[in-house]
C-alpha cells in the first residue's frame, strides 16, 4: 500500500515538474491570474463578471457563425501561445522572480495536474458504469442528455455559455473564501432535518 502512495507521489511530482516546464514562460502570467480568480482584492469578482459579460455582450452584438467563433477562439489562442512567453518577461521583469513566487507557481501547476487526474478519473468511472451497469448507464446518460436538452431549448445558448464560464471563472475564489463550503454545509443540515422530520413521521 505504501508503495503504491509512493508511486502515485512521484507520478503526480513527475507530472507537475513536466508541466512546469511546459508553461515556464506563462509563469507570470499565471500568478497574475491566480491573484485575480483567488480574489485577493475586493473589486477583483465584478471585474471578472464585467469582462466576462463584456466579451458576451460583443459576441451577441456581432453575432458571428459558430465556424467564426471556434476560429477566433483558437487565433486568439494561437497568439497568446507565441506571444506571451516573449512579451511577459519584459511586460513583468524575470528578475523579479522570487522563491515565494516560484513555490506558488509550483503549487498552481500541481493543482492543474491535480485537477486532470480527477477528470480522467470520472471519465474511467463512467466507463467501468458502463461495463458493469450498463443499464443504469444507458437511464443516466439519456436522461442527463435530455435534461440538458431541455435547459438548451428554454435558455439561449449564449446566456448558457456566459453564465458557465462566469461560474468557473469564479469558482476558485468562492473556494478560496468558504462561500461553496458554506452553503454545502447548509444543505446538507436542511436535508438532515428533512429527513429526521420524515423518520419522525413514520415512527
């Protein structure tokens, strides 16, 4: 067992220093971006809304052809892969780099590889479901698809789209700040109460 969480260790260590290396020239790019979804200032959650909607607002403006909108997407993404490691250094100073920024760039990329590891995860889950229920697979994955479906045909599109990406945006801070954990913990004591009321009931 012991070897195994060594194996996962140095695995997950491996995996972080390869992605460190992989985006060193992002590196302060990605602090900068820490600081913001982290909400390290009052005035950072409105900023991300406003950009955001912002940027939705244009999209609904112009109101480009989805062909359009993915090669946008991906220019901008192009541009941002070459242009970023040359411009950062000089925009934000590599001679600033300190040990404390280099230990949270660290721990950004792990969180990063973190996060992969559990998508491939449940994406295997749905797999080993799919094998060993195929059944229950088949009523979840058709009902979850037509419910979806159903949002999709009541709600635009677009309001779907900026209110997702609103959510992940902020997301980390509303972690970072106990707010999900906080209402979490509210639910589940309003369910616990439900549910002590029903056993109540039926005694």
């Amino acid at each position: 067992m012991a070897e195994g969480d060594n194996h996962s260790t140095n695995l997950l260590a491996a995996e972080t220093a390869n992605l460190e290396e992989q985006l060193q020239g992002w590196g302060e790019v990605m602090l900068m971006a820490d600081k913001v979804l982290r909400w390290e200032r009052a005035w950072f959650p409105p900023a991300i809304m406003g950009v955001v909607s912002l940027v939705f607002l244009t999209i609904y403006y112009l109101g480009p052809s989805v062909l359009s909108d993915v090669s946008c997407f991906v220019m901008f993404l192009c541009l941002a892969d070459y242009l970023v490691p040359i411009l950062a250094p000089r925009i934000f100073g590599s001679n600033k780099w300190t040990t404390e920024q280099q230990q949270r760039f660290h721990e950004i990329c792990s969180n990063l590889v973190k996060t992969r590891r559990r998508a491939v995860g449940w994406w295997k889950r749905l797999f080993t479901l799919k094998e060993e229920k195929p059944k229950m697979y088949f009523m979840t994955t058709i009902i979850s698809l037509a419910a979806v479906a159903w949002v999709g045909q009541q709600v635009h599109s677009l309001l779907l789209t900026h209110l997702r990406v609103t959510f992940l945006l902020l997301l980390p801070g509303l972690n970072q700040h106990g707010i999900i954990s906080k209402y979490i913990g509210t639910a589940k004591r309003e369910i616990n109460k439900l549910l002590k009321q029903k056993e109540k009931k039926n005694e």
